[in-house]
C-alpha cells in the first residue's frame, strides 16, 4: 500500500509537470491547427536560464535566501522564454501560417534542432547540476514521502493552471483568444487583432513552459541542452490523450498520463518478473499514445475544432 501511494504521489507530481507543458500545446493548436514541436525546447531554455542567474547570484551575492534566489531566477527565465516564443512565432511561424500543414511542421522541428544547437554551444553538451534550493527532509504522507521540492511543483502548477483558465475564460484576452479559435476573420471583423492574439497565445505557453522547466531541473538537479525534447513528446501525449485543444483536456491528460507512467515504473518489475525495470517507463507515454490514436483519435475529452470557413 505504502509503493501505491508513493507512485500516486509520483505521478501527480510527473503529472503536474506534463499538465503545464500540455497546455502550451494545445493553447496554439487551438488556434493555429499546428503543433509546436519546438516547445518543449523553449522549457529548456527556461532551466538553462535559470541556472545561469542562479550562478551570477551566487557570485554577486551569495548571501541571498535560497528561496528568494529561485524566485529570482524563474522570474528571468519567464520573460526571457516569452520573448522567444514571440520571435519564433513571428519568424517561423506566421509567413507560413497560409502554408500546407507540413510545412510549420517541419519548420517546428527545424526550430527544436537550432534551439537545442544553440544551448549546446551556450551551455556546453555537458549535463548541468542544479543545486538545492528547498530543504531536502520529507514530509510523510500515508507511509509515502513527499519532498519539499515536490510540494512546491504541485502547488505552483496548480496555481499556474488555474490562473490560465481563469484568464481565458474571465478576462478580455480570453475572449480573444477564444474569438479568434473559433474563427479568426470574423474575429478580425469584430476588432481583434489575430496576430497580436496568435503571439500572446505563444507567449502565454512559454511562460508556463519556463515554470515547468525550472520546475523540472530543480526536482532532478540536473539541467541539459535536451532535457526539452522527450518531456515536450510527452507533454504532447498528454495533450492528445485529454483531447488536443481542449484546455481542461490537457490538465486532465497530463495528470493521468503521469500517474500511468509513475505506476508503470513501480509494477512493472513485478509484472514482468523482473524481465523489464522501471527505467522502461518511458514506453508507457507512447504506449498509451498509440492506444488513443487507435480507439479515440478526439482525445478523452474531446478534440476542439474551430470554423476556418
């Protein structure tokens, strides 16, 4: 009882993660139909940002709070990440946005390599350490342990998810942004700018996506030039599994695509008879992505189509 409720604690976490990732994928696939396969690689730069402000702080003033440090260093990594999703929307993106749907997706991965290219030879290819910026005692839940480092993810993904629900359903932007799903000339006609829209919609999804990767450097102390790629597939999953374009269907596929994959890891010995260890967690993800896409194509909550009449 005590590993189940460890994996279950595991995954939410894992989950909280991919959730937050997720949205940033399906907020643009909302609107523009496309997937950004660059995304995850923008959470990259995110930790890599953070980590090099973490360092200039230990240098300039190595007093500061711990807590206060990784405040600091995330508050960088946000705008920074922001910026560059509204520069590789308005460069990559939009001369294509009247293109086959092959091509910004090519053009996707393209951005993915030079991204990744670009941090390698910034950062080094060589793995990173994050330090400890929370206390390492855990708290004992239920016979399961839960770091405080864990503690936190959960809270600032939940708070992150539910301020961007609250703001596309309650706020101005929102409504904009949901004008322009549903149809983006008629949303020109009513005196929205689709363009603005489109880039505050990347923006949005990169500020969640630094959130997640400080979040995910500081959870394994470690940060690297491809630490983006499989946590962005992943998070895509999750997208596909809720239902792409669906903003509840994100949180929610994220949050079970990380309980899946926790409690995979856990069993899958035992289930196996040691044939396969919890380092095979990873086939899981792409497992269940294969299911969807077989019996549910539309996602567990439904595929949100927009009118592009």
């Amino acid at each position: 009882m005590d590993t189940l409720i460890q994996q279950l604690i595991n995954g939410l976490v894992l989950g909280s993660v991919y959730a937050l990732v997720a949205l940033g994928y399906t907020m643009v696939y909302g609107i523009l139909q496309l997937i950004n396969f660059a995304h995850g690689d923008v959470l990259m730069i995110g930790a890599m940002v953070s980590l090099t402000v973490l360092g200039i702080i230990k240098m300039i003033a190595p007093s500061t709070p711990l807590v206060l440090q990784l405040m600091i260093a995330t508050a960088v990594a946000i705008p920074v990440c922001m910026l560059l999703a509204a520069a590789i929307e308005r460069i990559a993106y939009r001369p294509l946005r009247n293109s086959p749907r092959l091509a910004p997706l090519i053009t996707a991965i393209g951005i993915s390599i030079v991204l990744q290219t670009m941090a390698m030879i910034i950062w080094s290819p060589n793995p990173r350490v994050y330090p400890d910026l929370l206390p390492t005692t855990p708290f004992e839940i239920g016979g399961a342990l839960l770091a405080p480092k864990q503690l936190l993810i959960l809270v600032v993904a939940s708070l992150s998810m539910a301020g961007l629900l609250l703001l596309v359903n309650k706020t101005r932007l929102g409504r904009a942004m949901r004008a322009v799903s549903e149809n983006p000339r008629i949303a020109n006609l009513m005196g929205v700018n689709p363009d603005r829209i489109i880039t505050a919609t990347f923006m949005l999804g990169a500020a969640l996506a630094a959130i997640a990767g400080v979040l995910v450097a500081m959870n394994y102390n470690i940060a690297q030039f491809t630490m983006g790629f499989l946590l962005g597939l992943k998070a895509f999953t999750a997208a596909v599994l809720g239902g792409i374009g669906n903003l509840g269907g994100a949180v929610a596929g994220g949050l079970l695509l990380g309980i899946i994959e926790a409690l995979g890891a856990g069993y899958i010995g035992d289930l196996t008879g040691g044939f396969l260890g919890s380092h095979y967690q990873d086939i899981f993800a792409f497992a269940v992505l294969i299911v969807v896409l077989i019996f549910r194509p539309s996602g567990l909550l439904g595929e949100r189509v927009a009118d592009r009449a």
